[in-house]
C-alpha cells in the first residue's frame, strides 16, 4: 500500500510526490528526491513503508524532521500528518486520497496526540527550533515572527511552571490539581478537569478546577463525548464554539455548562493512555487557538509521564511498606517462638524444681512443733512465723512460674481484706532479705482501704516490687523506698516509690516483656510481667512512672470493697 507526499511550501509546492518502498530525500544527487535548499542536509530523510504501515526517518541531520510540529527521530506517518524539512513543508496523501490541499479546518481542529519528547536526547538546536529561534527567525524582524517568538516564550514560561509545580506534589490528584490551577490561570478558561482511565477501560473524573457559569449552579459537569472521543481516538481537539460542532451535538453537559470554546489532548505513555486533559471557556471573547491546543498537548503528555512515575512511586512506596510489615511479623513470630521455647523450658525446670523444693522444705515443719513448744516465748513465735510464710512464699512463687510457664496463672481466691495489714506483714518478712537489708524503707498511710485480695499473691507482688527497687539504687547509694496507700475514685492506690536510676525512654516499652531484665544474670525477667498478671486477675492494674536520673514510681490499684 503506498502513499504520496504532497508539497505544501517549498521549491516543489503543489507537486505530489508518490513513496514506493522507500524514499531518499536530502541535496546528495544519489537521493532520491533532490532539494537544492542549502540548510538540508545531504541526506536528510527517508520515507519508507514496512508492513502496510508508513514511516518517516531522520538520517542524522543537524537541522531535523518535524512531524505535527514536533521534532522526531524515527515516527509512523498517517493520512494528514505534516512533515517539515527546513523550508519544504509535506502533507501525507494515502492511496485514493483527495491529493488537493484541504481546505481550513476552521473551528474543528484534530491533532493526532503523541508522547512526551525525549529531553536527555534532545540537542541545543532542537530548544532553538521549539523556541522558533531559528536561522531565517532571527533575521526576521516581522510582526508576526516577533508575536510567534513571544507565543513560544510564554509557553516554555508556562511550561516551567508546570514542571515546578509536578516536582512539588508527591500525590497523582494534588499533581493534577496543581496542573491545572496553571492552566487555567495562564490561558484564562473558565474550568478544567483531568480524567483517568480505570482498569477496566472505562474512565473516572480525578480533578475538577474552576467555576461554573452559574455560580449557584454546583460544580460543571464532565463531558462523557468529549473525554470519550479523547481517549477513543488518541487525538488532540479544538472547537471554537461548541454550539456549532455537530461532533458535540449530543451532549448536554457541554450545553448546561454553557461551554463555547473547547480544548482537550490525552495524556500518554508511549502507547498507553492515562486519561486526559479538557478546558472549556463560556465567554464570548475567549477563543483556543491552534498554538493552545500544541501548548495543551505537551502538557498532557508531560503529565501522563509524571503521572506514571508517581504511580509507580507509590507502589514502591507500598511495597516497602508491605516488606517491613512482613519483617516486623517475621520477628514478631519469631519472637513468640522463641519465647514459646523458653516458657517450654521454663515450664520443664519448674515443675523439677517444685518436687524438690518441696522435699528439701520439710525441715520447715520444725518450726511449727516449737511454736507449739515455746509457746509463751515472743521471739520464737515471731521467728516461728517469718519461717512459715517464708515456706508458703516459696511454695507459691514456685506454682506461679509453673502457671505462668503453662500460659495460665494460679487460681485466685480473694477476700475481704486490710490492705494496710497485708502491706505491714510483708515488711516484716522483708527484715531478713539480703537485697533490702541495707534500703530505708517508709510506709505512708493516708488511706485505709478494705479491698478483695488474694493476700499470698499480693504480698509475692509487693516483695518483688521493693527487691527491683532496691536493685535499681547504685550501690554506692544507699536505697530509699516510700510506701505509700491511698484511696480515691473507688480504689485502693498502692505506690513503690524509689530514688535509683530511672528506666531510660528507649526500655519503657519491654518493662512488662517476658525473659526482658536489665539485671543481667540476676534475673530472669520474669517478675514484674507475672505480678501485672495476679493485679490484673484481681480487677485492678500494675503500671509506672520513671524521670532517669531520679527514680521510678511503680503505682498499682486495687477496686475497693
């Protein structure tokens, strides 16, 4: 299938000149279309047909090929399409067609719409010849040269305002917003909006700007014809007055938009469309011209590139955020694994431990047959006593691992019971541990709440409470610890105050994390998580305070009876 190039300007205009197979242009005498025109290059161009389909190449020249006014390197050629080579202007005639010049499409301008061009690939002369400052520009000094010169200057301006303006949104609407407050402001449209092509083909409205004629009216409605042509026919369009445009007589939106002037041009990526771009103008005085739809369609394809680049952005963005949420699962598994490993464990040792504990805890017994002995003596009585709790404290520290190794805790059994006396036994029992044996302690009553406790239970979380406290006093500090009870808002409140080094920011999260200590090998990690169980299996709550440097106030509270 051949075509034919009809000569618009130029030393052949009005001549057609038919293309079979492949032709030469250039000054060379072996070209096959000779020009004399001395800034074309000796071979310039070829025009060729490959598989029904026709394309035009640049061989090299320093001057360029223009296709629809924009410089290519190598670009298919449809019925229509212009083609400038320095002075000589073509027109592309298909088989059979109409070789006369057509006459002046007036107000309905179509545009076959192209991508973005390739800036890195792009020599000075290319800037130049967009800009228009070329050899025969610069020596003209015509109104009409300098008002083209100027044209195109306000576009690159308007061009660099957009480009500014894609760099500094990260998100595809907030772009597309931006996009357009330019577009409207620089060309002076009463409304614009950016359309997308969704999934399946269809499209949906992204960004709408501008006002509507009416101002009470709500905001314009989008024209499903002219997005639908848009993107249908991948071409750029122009109408004058849309009221006469039998291409848009069907659609309604345009007429209750009261829309005269019209202009719209497809964004792309290459080969894919992304959406559009449309404008409209209801004044009578505000007419697109020809160079506006060019600057629009430049536009468009700029945009369908910053568009794809923050699409893309943004899934990777996603799956960054999808790859460190499944490591932070990973860990967090791996975690609890771990951690399942060591309560298995743990579990094991206690429940070896608990038979030999309670074997070697029989001399214990002793103490009760010489209470019951010496039963007049204070002193025996008083030790009797230190040493039978001791026995049970052991006894349910030891079921209490096993429990808490097992998932569970041990079973609760509270009562009726003065919190102040539970408080006051326990620092009795505290007289003979080596770890407080050197921290002043005070107790600070100013309430004397009744509250139902399990007493064992509460008392293994007190005696744990003041050992950390003591353990967290340097030990070139002498420990000071307050007791202190208290009652408000229907509760019994309970505070461990200390003077020692404080929990820095960065460990507050792994206070209550099983197997977490900052002991080293002097504990297991296990003491406070355990004593926030029984609190909590008691309706109450275990949590603190801390300032490093000064020390930490662990609070618990107990639903009062």
């Amino acid at each position: 299938m051949s075509f034919a190039l009809t000569a618009v300007t130029g030393e052949l205009t009005g001549q057609s000149i038919p293309v079979e197979g492949s032709l030469t242009v250039g000054r060379a005498d072996d070209c096959d279309l000779v020009l004399t025109e001395r800034r074309l290059s000796r071979r310039h161009a070829r025009f060729y047909e490959e598989d029904g389909r026709w394309f035009v190449e640049d061989l090299g020249s320093p001057n360029g090929t223009v296709v629809n006014e924009r410089r290519v390197r190598k670009c298919e050629l449809h019925p229509g399409d212009t083609i400038v080579l320095c002075k000589s202007t073509f027109r592309v005639q298909g088989e059979g067609d109409d070789q006369t010049e057509p006459p002046d499409p007036g107000p309905r301008l179509v545009k076959r719409a192209g991508s973005a061009p390739d800036l890195e690939s792009m020599l000075a002369e290319d800037f130049f010849s967009a800009l228009g400052l070329t050899d025969d520009t610069l020596l003209d000094t015509s109104a009409s040269s300098l008002a083209r010169l100027v044209h195109q200057t306000r576009s690159f301006a308007l061009l660099h305002e957009i480009a500014k303006a894609m760099q500094r949104r990260h998100d595809p609407q907030a772009m597309l917003t931006a996009v357009l407050d330019v577009l409207l402001k620089a060309t002076g449209a009463s409304r614009a909006y950016a359309v997308l092509v969704t999934d399946d083909g269809g499209f949906e409205v992204s960004v709408i700007r501008g006002q509507s004629v009416d101002d009470e009216g709500g905001p314009p409605i989008v024209s499903s014809t002219v997005t639908e042509h848009v993107l249908r026919d991948r071409a750029s369009i122009l109408t004058t007055d849309a009221s006469t445009d039998d291409r848009f007589a069907q659609a309604e939106s345009l007429f209750l938009n009261q829309t005269r002037a019209l202009m719209a041009a497809p964004m792309l990526l290459q080969d894919r469309v992304l959406g559009a771009l449309v404008m409209e103008s209801s004044h009578l005085g505000r007419r697109f011209e020809e160079p506006d739809l060019d600057l629009l369609s430049v536009v468009a394809s700029t945009v369908g590139v910053g568009l794809h680049n923050l699409r893309l952005a943004q899934k990777r963005e996603e799956t960054i955020h999808a790859l460190e949420a499944a490591q932070a699962e990973l860990l967090a598994t791996q975690e609890r694994l771990i951690q399942a490993e060591q309560m298995a464990a743990l579990g094991r040792l206690s429940s070896g431990i608990a038979h030999e504990v309670k074997n070697h805890l029989s001399p214990f017994l002793l103490a009760s047959m010489v209470a019951k002995k010496y039963a007049d003596d204070a002193e025996i009585q008083d030790a009797a006593e230190l040493m039978m709790e001791a026995q049970q404290h052991i006894l349910d520290l030891v079921n209490e691992v096993r429990a808490f190794a097992r998932g569970g805790q041990s079973e609760h059994n509270p009562e009726p019971t003065d919190l102040v006396e539970v408080v006051k036994g326990v620092l009795r029992f505290v007289k003979c541990d080596n770890t407080l044996a050197r921290a002043r302690i005070e107790l600070e009553i100013e309430a004397e709440p009744i509250v139902q406790l399990d007493a064992p239970r509460f008392r293994q979380v007190l005696i744990n409470l003041l050992r950390n406290a003591a353990d967290a006093v340097p030990d070139e500090q002498r420990p000071h610890i307050r007791i202190r009870i208290l009652e408000h808002g229907g509760a019994a409140w309970i505070d461990v105050i200390d003077n020692g080094r404080g929990i820095p920011a960065a460990l507050a999260d792994q206070v209550f994390t099983p197997f977490f200590s900052t002991k080293g090998d002097k504990g297991l990690g296990l003491g406070l998580d355990i004593s926030r169980k029984i609190i909590r299996g008691h309706g109450g709550e275990l949590g603190f305070s801390s300032e490093p440097g000064k020390g930490t106030t662990f609070r618990i509270r107990l639903p009062a009876s």
